[in-house]
C-alpha cells in the first residue's frame, strides 16, 4: 500500500529536480507536477484512515519530502 505512495513521492521529487524538461517544456513540466500531485492527495484521500497520525500530518500539510523520509525510515525497520 505505501509502495504506491513512496512511488508517487519520488516521481514528484524527480519531476522537480529535473530543471532541463522545465526550461524546456515549462508548461508540459508543470502539468506533470500537477498531475502526480493530484495522484498523492487522491492516495491521501482514499488511506488517510489507514495510515499513521505522523503520516497523515506531513501529507495533510504537503509536506512531501518529510513523508517520503517517514516511510522510507519505516521501511528500514
């Protein structure tokens, strides 16, 4: 289940971090933000009961790069 979302959450990063497809596709580049960024507050939205209250915070609050930390330290346990 939270497969799916650290897949999500690393897309997002990868999209942001890749500064060549934006200065060249600004419009295609933002798109793709926005797409992947709605796919994440859909997963929130169908597990927010299902997930950790820490989880939950960092989501609710897009803070996306502290929840990928969080789940990835979860799966290192």
């Amino acid at each position: 289940m939270t497969s799916e979302l650290i897949e999500l959450l690393r897309r997002r990063i990868a999209i942001i971090a890749d500064h060549a497809w934006r200065d060249r596709d600004a419009a295609g580049h933002l798109e793709a933000l926005k797409a992947v960024s709605e796919e994440i507050s859909a997963w929130t939205a169908a597990h927010r009961t299902s997930v950790d209250a820490q989880l939950r915070h960092y989501l609710g609050n897009a803070s996306y790069q502290k929840a990928l930390a969080h789940l990835e330290a979860l799966d290192g346990k």
